[in-house]
C-alpha cells in the first residue's frame, strides 16, 4: 500500500462515487457494508459487525485505552435522484441525498491513512460505520451491541449545504434539535357535496387544524424558544363530489429539550381536539417520539473547533450564526452516552453543490474528503497529512 496522500484521497473519492450509485436505506445496507468490510480487511484492519449493517473496526490494538471513536453513517433516502452526475443512483426511489456515501469516504479514507502510520499512533482508534442514521435509531443500536465499549469520546460530522465551504459549527451545548412526528385522525359523516349540511366535513375541520397548528410555536412558546412545528401531509378524499368520511393529517417538530417537546406535543393535541370538536368532527392525535437534542460536550466541543482552526484558521469557524440547527441526528445517543462533539462543516463552494440535504438534486461535494480526513486525523494526535 503506497504512502500517499494524494492516493488515499483517489482511493476515497472513487468508493464514494460506487457508494452513491448503489444506494441502500436504513436496515437494508447490505451491499454497502459488504464495501465498507472489504476495504478494512484490505487494509489490514479488524473489523466486527455491529447492528447487523454497521461494522466497528480499531486501529493500533496495542495502543492505550481509553479509545476515541469516529464516526460515519452509511444509509440513503427514499428520494428519486435527480442530477446530471455520472455516478448517479442506479437504485429507483433511492438515494444518497444526505451525503452519506461522503461521510463513509471519508471514514475510510481516514482508516487507511491512520493504518499506513498506525505506529504513530499512542491511542487505540475506533471506526463506527453506522446503519440507520435516517430514522431507524441506528446509533441506539450500536450502542446497544458494544459499540462504544472501552471508548472514552466520540466525534461525528455533517456536510452542511447550507454553510460556506470549509467554515464550521461546533457549539458548545446545543448542536441539532430533537425531533418527533404526529399523525392526526380525522372521523366525521362523508356525503355528497351537494350536500354539506347533512355532511360532519372532515377536509374543512383538517384546514382549520392545519392553520390553528401554526400558531403552536408563536403564541404557545416564549420567543426564545427554539421549535419548529410543520404540516406535511393532508389527505383526504376519494373525488371531487364526495365529501370524506376521513382525514389524515401529519407532521414533524423540532424542539430543544424534553420539556419543550412535552409542550409542543400537548399544544399539538388540545388544539387538534378542540378545532376539531368545533366542526363537530372526531380527532385522534398520535406522537412518535424520535431523537433527543444533539448536544456537546465543552471540553471535546473545543478541541473538535481547535483541531480545525489548526488546519485552516479562525476564519474557518462559523462565528456568530444562530445555533441550534433544526435538524436532528442521532448521534445524540452517543453524547448522551459518553463524551463527544458533533460539527456541522459547510459544503457550498459556489459550484454544483447549492442545494440542501435531502434534496433530489443535491451532491456530496468531494472537495471534503481531504478537509474532513486532515481533520479526523489531529483528533486522533496523528500528524496532519501533507
């Protein structure tokens, strides 16, 4: 295996590319970690399954314990792609519209740097590939398979569309928010339109919960509070002259902590009821509970951010945007485990990488594997590639 850079990062960008074409979702990433377990036994790592499709792998066994843990997670998307890329997804209704696939890259580009010096190295270094990240609580379940056994701290990141190539976000504190979903039954007399009067109407008790639930947030909770409450899927009816017997409606928040999501949801639920009640209309609200809050730890928090602006400057930090991002991640249940720091890293070079996560034309942009790989490598104390 020849030592260099520039071959590591070929070796990256080319699995990545594979990965992105042959997309799997959560639970289903056989293929990819089939990859991802070739690979480390290629480069001469150990490597265990994990959570079924995840896969833990250590560098220098010999080396001093407590270990640090990097992380990548390895699922796609329901999502057709729609992109003009070479390596576009050959899988229909799939794709890796998280940047995922770049995430792993970058992970093995890591292991195979770190096991080409892996006498430098004073720590044992252990590699999560992670299943499941969009939604399936993969992270819960390599947790609970020994995942982070004998692990003293754990680092993750996320390409971020929305930020400026190369500048990151690594608060201390409240990273990401957490997440849940909410699904509205709606019960009422269908009938004929012509006849409304004899009709319980269901569509029109839906539209009126639909606006009443934008208010949850604005008069609900104090200005500071950080939540998002959004509708999105409405349905109802079989055609045009026919009122429905039944609705659906459903939706996602976004809350900061515990209490503020046991606020929202009791908002979420009074305000279905009654809006429904007044349009003499039947209402079950359901809440799904999803991930809690990503939140850092200071001490690694500030050497995930010292690690970066070693490599490229204080200007590479993003200081002063709001925090916390909306979005959600489970690597929560590693912070909540042990100690750790998640960053979220800009991808928007002004190129072909404008659109954001989940987006059918979004693209991994390849310019962060070498940035992402220099990074995980100071965090393990290895010297910085050249």
């Amino acid at each position: 295996m020849s030592d260099h850079w520039q071959e590591t990062l070929s070796f990256a960008k080319n699995i990545r590319r594979e990965l992105h074409q042959r997309p799997e979702l959560s639970w289903e990433e056989h293929a990819t970690a089939e990859k991802i377990r070739t690979v480390l036994t290629d480069l001469g790592i150990r490597w265990k399954k994990c959570a079924t499709t995840g896969t833990v792998a250590v560098l220098n066994e010999q080396g001093s314990t407590p270990a640090i843990a990097l992380r990548a997670d390895i699922d796609a998307l329901p999502i057709n792609e729609d992109t003009d890329a070479d390596w576009s997804s050959t899988s229909s209704g799939c794709m890796h519209a998280c940047g995922h696939d770049g995430h792993t890259a970058v992970l093995l580009a890591t292991a195979r740097w770190l096991k080409l010096h892996e006498s430098e190295l004073s720590r044992q270094v252990i590699l999560l590939f992670q299943p499941a990240e969009e939604g399936g609580h993969g992270a819960r379940e390599m947790i609970r398979e020994g995942a982070l056994e004998g692990v003293s701290e754990i680092y993750g990141w996320h390409n971020w569309p929305a930020f400026p190539y190369g500048t990151m976000a690594c608060p201390d504190g409240l990273v990401m928010c957490g997440n849940g979903t909410f699904d509205i039954e709606l019960s009422g007399k269908g009938g004929h339109a012509s006849q409304p009067e004899a009709c319980t109407d269901v569509v029109l008790a839906g539209s009126a919960i639909v606006v009443a639930l934008q208010q949850v947030v604005s008069r609900r909770l104090p200005p500071q509070a950080n939540a998002v409450v959004s509708i999105t899927q409405f349905n109802a009816g079989s055609a045009p002259t026919v009122l429905a017997n039944s609705a659906t409606i459903a939706g996602s928040i976004r809350v900061p902590d515990e209490a503020t999501r046991g606020l929202v949801n009791h908002s979420i639920t009074t305000t279905a009821e009654n809006t429904a009640a007044a349009y003499g209309v039947e209402c079950q609200v359901t809440h799904h509970g999803r991930y809690q809050a990503t939140i850092n730890h200071p001490v690694q928090a500030q050497a995930a951010r010292a690690a970066w602006t070693e490599l490229y400057g204080d200007k590479a930090l993003d200081h002063g945007r709001p925090m916390p991002v909306m979005a959600s991640e489970d690597f929560s249940y590693y912070l909540r485990e042990i100690p750790g720091a998640f960053a979220l890293i800009g991808s928007d070079d002004g190129r072909r990488n404008p659109y954001p996560c989940h987006s059918p034309h979004y693209d991994f942009n390849d310019r962060l594997i070498e940035d992402v790989c220099r990074w995980f490598c100071r965090l393990t104390g290895m010297r910085t590639p050249p």
